[in-house]
C-alpha cells in the first residue's frame, strides 16, 4: 500500500510487494531487479560497517540497512508508479480517440527521445544519462 513501510523487522519487500504499480510502462520486473541490487549494495554496506557475517548482524543493523534501501528506491519508485499510471491514463482516454488523432497526440505528448528516460537507472544513485 502507498505509504506504508517496505519492511517490518528484518524482512524487506521487493517489487510489486512493495511498491505495485500499474503495468503500462512494463517497468515492474525492471524494478523489481532493480529493489534486488540496490538491497544487496546496503546489505554488504552493513556487513562492512559492522565487520561481521550477515548472520551475526542484529535486528536493528539490517533494520538500518532496509530502511537506507528504502529511502533511496522510494525517489525512483514514486517517479515510475506515477509515470505509469499517467501513461495509463492516456492510454486509456485515447482509445476512445481515432487512430490519425491517436498517433498525432502521441507524437506531439511524448517525443521518442525522451520516452523511455524513465528506465534510465544504475545502481545506488549513479545514474549515467546517454547522449541524445
């Protein structure tokens, strides 16, 4: 649910668990790939800070680590929930739309240069923008 916390003790929610989204961008495996990364590099971050294995970590360094993980996805995620449902959206008023106004608004809406820039990602908050 939208604003409820992606963990509760030592356990964390990827994906859709944690943050459904529509599917009109296609981008929730993506993300949830994405979750999977970004929870390992705080993990390791974790065991590092501590010295330690993962198994001797206490309750509340990996409730530290989760809630760094989630602070940092939530920023992306609340951008890719709302793409997709205002994609959505569009999707859905154009329907109703005919095909030469459909593809003239979508050419106007979106230039295709800049519509996947939502999938741009790289892990832990380096994001390296191609060249347009």
């Amino acid at each position: 649910m939208p604003g409820e916390p992606w963990f509760e003790g030592c356990l964390s929610g990827v994906g859709d668990c944690a943050h459904a989204t529509r599917p009109d961008l296609g981008q929730g495996g993506a993300m949830a790939i994405e979750d999977g990364v970004e929870l390992g590099v705080y993990m390791k971050e974790a065991i590092e800070a501590a010295g330690k294995p993962f198994k001797e970590l206490s309750p509340e360094e990996v409730g530290a680590a989760l809630r760094k993980y989630e602070i940092h996805r939530s920023h992306r995620v609340a951008h890719i929930v709302g793409k997709s449902g205002m994609m959505g959206n569009i999707f859905m008023v154009m329907g109703y739309l005919p095909r030469w106004l459909m593809r003239f608004v979508m050419s106007k809406a979106i230039h295709p240069t800049r519509f996947l820039e939502h999938t741009l990602w790289a892990p832990h908050g380096t994001l390296c923008l191609p060249e347009l």
